[in-house]
C-alpha cells in the first residue's frame, strides 16, 4: 500500500512537462523516479515489462495524479486494466479507481457503455495505456470515451506512433495500426464529443526510438479535456 505521506510525494515527485508529446529517453529519464515507485510497489509485475515501454506507466501515473485534482472523491476509469501497473498502485494508493479489461471480467469498452447508460458523463478521468493500437474500431473506441467523461473531465491515453507509417507497412505483433499525426491531430479528436487538447502537441519533433517485432517506433501520449458548454 502507498499511503499517508506517500501518497504526496508521488503526487509532487516528478511534474508532468507536457501531455501531448512523444515519450522518448528524455521522458525516460524525467519519469525514472515514478518507474522506481512502480517497480517498488509490484516488482513482479514490472519485471513481466518491456523495460524501455515502462515510460507509458509512468506518465501515465503521473498524468492522471496531476489532471485529477478531485481525487480522492474523482470517478476515475481505467480502460485495459489487466496488469497496468499505473492502474494497480493509484489502488495502492487508496484511490477507487474503477478497471475494466475483457481479460478480468470479458467485458470491453463497447460492451461496458451499453450496459451502463448512467455511466455516461460521469467520469474525471478516464486513461489507457497502449491499448487504442489493439482495438480493431478505434473510431467507437475514443467516441465512447468521450461519452464517457463529464464536461471539463480529461482522458488520457498512450499508443504506438510512427508519422511515416503507411497501411500495410509492417506492424508489431497484435498491433492494428501505428498512429499518425494526422490521426491524433485530426481523425480521433474528430470522432470525440467536444473535446479539446490540454496543451500543444508536439508529436511530429520527435523521431523513433524504440524497437520491437522488427519495428522502430515511439510512444505518444494523447490527452483532451471535454469541453464545458
């Protein structure tokens, strides 16, 4: 359990330089403090890891603490929780974070919206961690998301990116598709109810630096706010 004083000093250890950005060695290094929390807290599960992808969990840990300033009263929803390390210590934390994850309980995004119409604009924060790339309709995908959030409530969420990337190009495995700028730019924000990024994107600065299945790629961080009025 993280708790009392530890849970400040997770909150204020390492501040979040940019949301929407491409998390590179620089942001490997800026989250470091955050990736030995994790692997204090479920070494056995951070061992399980990528080492160089760990830097999704750690912003994302990072990113959900800072744009939920609700917590610990926020309603918080995890999409693909099944071994999320971020996911897991916020429980250890004491937040009640809600998980879902079709590995857990056989229930997907697309299922849980049509099951739980009152949940729709009731959450602060909903997060992902390298999961849209999976999801075969990542069009439905971010639009229940945003059905999801209540106006002014955030989500977050990481993916595989490679701007150069064309169709039929080689993938990691289980991958759909690597992301673009023109999708993160303009294609899921187009499919999202009302939402607006929370600073700049700087995706297209950053050039590929991580390797897996044959493939050079990064990982992007895409985070919105859902607009209010």
């Amino acid at each position: 359990m993280v708790c009392g004083e530890s849970k400040k000093d997770v909150r204020q250890l390492v501040p979040v330089l940019k949301f929407n950005t491409v998390l590179n060695d620089a942001a490997r290094q800026h989250y470091r403090p955050i990736t030995d929390i994790l692997f204090a807290v479920m070494p056995e599960m951070m061992e399980r890891k990528i080492p160089a992808a760990n830097v999704q969990q750690s912003f994302m840990l990072a990113a959900v603490l800072s744009i939920t300033p609700q917590l610990p009263a926020a309603r918080v929803l995890c999409v693909g929780s099944y071994e999320d390390t971020a996911y897991e210590t916020l429980l250890r934390m004491g937040y009640c974070v809600e998980g879902l994850d079709p590995n857990v309980d056989g229930r997907d995004l697309d299922a849980y919206t049509k099951e739980n119409p009152s949940a729709l604009g009731t959450f602060d924060t909903v997060f992902s961690t390298s999961v849209i790339e999976h999801v075969p309709n990542d069009n439905a995908f971010v639009q229940d998301i945003s059905r999801l959030l209540r106006p002014g409530g955030c989500a977050v969420l990481t993916c595989d990116y490679r701007n150069a990337w064309r169709p039929g190009e080689p993938l990691p495995p289980t991958d759909e598709r690597f992301y673009r700028l023109s999708d993160l730019r303009e294609r899921l924000v187009g499919q999202m109810q009302s939402v607006e990024f929370v600073d700049e994107p700087d995706w297209e600065r950053h050039e590929p630096d991580f390797e897996y299945g044959g493939c050079h790629y990064s990982f992007a961080s895409f985070v919105v706010r859902k607009k209010i009025g």
